[in-house]
C-alpha cells in the first residue's frame, strides 16, 4: 500500500477485519498491506519480547511505521522519573524494528503536570539518536494557552518534537446511548484541540463518533490540513479510532475516501467491502 502520509488504527488485528483484509500469513501481513502505519498500544501494557519483534519486523514492508507506546509503568507510573536503566531495557528490545519505528508515543497521563517538564526534556534529550518521540498531554493547564502551555510548546519546538493532536470531539458529540459509546467516553480524554507547528511530522489521533456517517463533519476540517500537508510535501501521522474497536477500518476507509477527493491523486484503501451473504439455513 502506497500512501503519501501515515493513516493506521490503534491495533492491527480485529476478528470483525478477517473478511475484509487481504490473504497473508499473519493479522500484522494483511493489515500492512492495506495501511502503512500502527499505534503500539500493546507496549503500553505488556512489553513484547525481542524475538516478538523480529518476527513484527519480518511481517511488514520497509515503509511502514510502527509507533510504539513507552510502557505505562515508565510514562505514567513513574512520570518518567523513573530509572535510565528501564528505559534502555525497553529500548533494547524494541532494537529489531529500529528502521521501521516511527515517533514514540509518549502519551502523558493528566497527573503530569508543568511540575513535571523537566522530566519529559531530561527523557527526551536522553534518547538516543535517531531514534524520538511524539508527546501527548493531558493535564489542563497544558490547554489554557497559559505560561505552563507556552513552556510546553517552547520545549517541544526547541527539539523539534511534535505535539500530539488528539481530537475526541465526534465522540463526545455522540449520545451515551450505548455501552461502547459510555465507556469511550468514560476512557478518552475530552481536551480542545492544539496544534503546534513543528517540522516534525504531525500527529493526529482522531476518536470517532459510533454513527460512521456523522463522522463526514468532523473529518471535514482536517481533510483540507491534511491536505495541504501533503501538497507541502509533509508526510503526517494519521490514526482513527472508533468506540467499536472493530469499525475503525471503516473509518479509515471513510476518511481515506474523503481526503482522496481532496487529493484525487490518492490511492484508496485496498479493502473487501462487500458484506458476507446470510447463511440459507
């Protein structure tokens, strides 16, 4: 699959996606064949082994980007404080997929606060080259365009670090009306929109609204930035999650559509849409 920017989903594997991913010999195959970039969530939660990542790096094209998730006990148990050592263990085994590793997540919890900046430059400038991250924010005083945001922002332009976007505003527009959609909602977080520009690729996480349809408004404005990144010759970091794990490729086959009308130039997604037949009995 050959797109001019990033567009991935959360994870790589849904049971819903089986019909509708190309053949390959594993769910990591048949998803990169069809998009080009993932959120390591699963390092955020258990580290895989090394072994583990040789196998992730021999499934996958050389253009594809992996952006892993520092684990939590290191971004959000220790508010990076924690000890170089774990860090670098972390590192080392991530090590096989060095030349197919994007940015790193690093996704702050909202108990990070502007007390907590020098960990994230002390963390940030240890890392070893080439290897960087991306950071999300989520404490508040980090979006009241205040002196705590503008040490932030001052920081992550200093290194030339992109600040994640994350916009949840579909989702919070949608009604609580479902299980899926409360606990969503209960677990993303409701933050206003900030971007910083950067020349480092940007960074989109988008939280859809459960209706697929009623998410075409809110795709709209990023259709035409997006957009205009590409045409600059920027490749961003697009990732679409819905409240339903299982129907974030059709969003990213909705979003892809809508940028491709921008864009006409744009490959669409190679994906089965055809719906399976009911069974006769």
């Amino acid at each position: 699959m050959t797109l001019p920017y990033f567009l991935g989903c959360p994870q790589w594997q849904h049971p819903t996606w089986n019909a509708r991913l190309p053949a390959g010999a594993s769910p990591l195959e048949r998803y990169s064949r069809v998009l080009n970039c993932v959120e390591g969530n699963t390092t955020f939660y258990a580290t895989p082994t090394r072994e583990q990542c040789r196998q992730w790096r021999a499934q996958v094209p050389d253009d594809f980007r992996f952006l892993f998730k520092f684990p939590r006990q290191i971004s959000h148990d220790q508010l990076l404080a924690g000890p170089r050592a774990e860090v670098q263990a972390f590192l080392d085994i991530v090590a096989p997929l060095e030349d197919v590793l994007g940015p790193f997540l690093l996704q702050l919890p909202a108990s990070f606060g502007p007390e907590h900046l020098g960990n994230l430059w002390r963390f940030i400038d240890a890392l070893p080259a080439p290897l960087t991250c991306t950071v999300e924010v989520r404490h508040g005083a980090f979006f009241n365009k205040g002196e705590a945001e503008r040490a932030l922002n001052r920081g992550l332009r200093e290194r030339n670090i992109a600040r994640v976007c994350l916009d949840s505003r579909a989702l919070f527009a949608a009604a609580p009306d479902s299980e899926t959609t409360r606990d969503a909602q209960r677990k993303k977080p409701q933050v206003p929109v900030h971007l910083l520009p950067v020349d480092a690729p940007p960074v989109i996480r988008y939280i859809g609204h459960p209706d697929l349809e009623t998410n075409r408004r809110f795709l709209a404005p990023w259709v035409d930035r997006v957009g205009t990144w590409i045409e600059e010759g920027r490749r961003p970091f697009v990732f679409m999650h819905m409240p339903e794990k299982g129907d974030a490729l059709s969003i990213a086959a909705l979003w892809n559509r809508l940028l491709g009308e921008r864009l006409p130039q744009l490959q669409a997604l190679e994906l089965d849409e055809k719906k399976p037949q009911m069974g006769l009995f």
